[in-house]
C-alpha cells in the first residue's frame, strides 16, 4: 500500500491530532501497523504540528485576529459533498461531526500560531531596527563626549547671522569632529547641511549632515587634519545631497573658543 492512497488516511490525521472517537481510535490503532501510508502521514502531520509549535511556543496571535478567526469558523457552514445522483446522500455519523469540527478546529488553531508567528517575526525585525538604531545614537554620543573630553578638540559655537541665536556647535579633533545642532530646523531628503572652513578667502565645504525633527543628538563628521586647522566655521543649508563649490547662503557663523 506504500505509495498509495489510503482510506484511513484522513483518520491517520485525526490520530497525530488526538481528535478521534474511541471506537475509530480503536479501530485505527489496529490499522496503523498494517498500512505504510497511514503512518507516513502520521508522521508528517506531528512532524508539522511539532515545528509550528516549537517556532512560536508560548505566544498568542493579536486579539483581533484571533476574534476574526473564531468569528469566521463559527459562521462557516460545515456542508457535506453533493452526493452522487445514482446513490441516496448518505448522512454523516454524530461522531463524524464532531471529529471533522475538532479537526477544523485543530486546523484553525494552527494557522492562528502560523499567523501569530509572522507577526512576531515582523514585530521582533522592528524591535530589533530600534534598538539598532538606539545603539547607534548611544554610540555616537559616547564618541562626542569624548572629543568634548579631548585638550585638543576646538570648540566653536555658531551663531545665526541674522538674530544671533545659538544655533549649533562644532567640535573639531585633529582626525574626527562632530557638531551638535541646537536650533536648526529639520532638513528634508532633497536639501543637506554643509560645514564649512571660513579661515580662508574662499569657504572649504568639510561635511555635510541632515537635522532631524526634536533631535539634537551630535552628529559625528568624517574630518581631517586639514579641516581641524580651521578657526571659523560656518553652516548653510544647500539643495541636492552634495556640497556646492561656495555657500548659497550663510546661516551661522562662528569662531573656536581660545584656550
């Protein structure tokens, strides 16, 4: 019979489910030994029900998918095939009714763990950006705080042009930096923030960063040994994401504090 299909078979289902009558189990438990078939899908209905629930053990589906869920298999009529038109319908056994509703349940409850455990994976993936990202800010500010730290780190406050306002401070290194904006408005993905050097005739553009809404976590900057020479910086805001050769338009200004 290996190969084939069996009769048993949906029986060997309920069986690896537990969901069958006394007297079917009983009868099944004598046929099991007898047909290859029934036990292979035995064996491959606890094999997936083993892997469903050893992916999200211990987890629940969000209460709103579960209430839809149970709301539809409630609503669901359980309707027989059509018989045949040579044969009278044959009515199903209590006992039937109550398996084949056992095992739609058996069924429901599996794909609600396979929905819980896409959820889960999709909200553990969002966790995990966030604390990524949370890191990355810690990370950061632990780096700033060491160059504020660092005897050697130049600090310029920078002061709007127009009202004079603290808008941003520049900690130079000789071989990193960063700038800790204050009072600058949020830039979108078409404009970027320039640092530029103003020791010379002509601004040098040094780095650009963005600005983002209620933040004032420090920016580190790629920096060089040229760029920490500089006394004066300045900040403007240009269009594009890459520097212009001059600034458009100044927006603050400032000189390193002497020692």
């Amino acid at each position: 019979m290996n190969g084939e299909l069996c009769a048993h078979e949906e029986l060997a289902v309920g069986w690896a489910m537990h969901s069958l009558e006394p007297d079917e189990e009983a009868a099944f438990r004598d046929h099991l030994p007898t047909c290859p078939t029934c036990r292979h899908t035995v064996q491959a209905t606890q094999e997936v029900l083993a892997g469903i629930g050893g992916a999200v053990r211990q987890e629940q589906p969000p209460p709103h998918l579960r209430a839809r869920l149970l709301e539809q298999i409630e609503h669901t009529p359980q309707d027989t095939p059509a018989p045949r038109p040579a044969a009278p319908p044959t009515p199903l056994r209590p006992q039937h009714r109550r398996r084949t509703g056992r095992v739609l349940l058996a069924a429901a409850a599996a794909l609600a763990v396979l929905a819980a455990g896409t959820y889960l994976g999709v909200r553990v993936t969002q966790l995990s950006d966030e604390v990524a990202a949370a890191q990355s800010r810690t990370d950061d500010l632990n780096r700033a705080l060491l160059l504020a730290a660092d005897p050697t780190t130049n600090r310029a406050v920078l002061r709007a042009t127009g009202s004079g306002d603290d808008v941003a401070v520049v900690l130079s290194g000789p071989t990193s930096a960063a700038v800790m904006p204050m009072n600058l408005k949020p830039n979108d993905s078409g404009h970027v923030y320039v640092v530029w050097g103003a020791s010379t005739k002509a601004p040098v553009p040094l780095a650009m960063f963005d600005v983002r809404a209620g933040s004032t976590t420090p920016q580190l900057l790629p920096w060089s040994s040229d760029a920490h020479k500089h006394t004066t910086f300045a900040v403007s805001l240009e269009p594009g994401r890459q520097p212009p050769p001059k600034p458009s338009e100044v927006l603050a200004l400032g000189q390193v504090a002497p020692a």
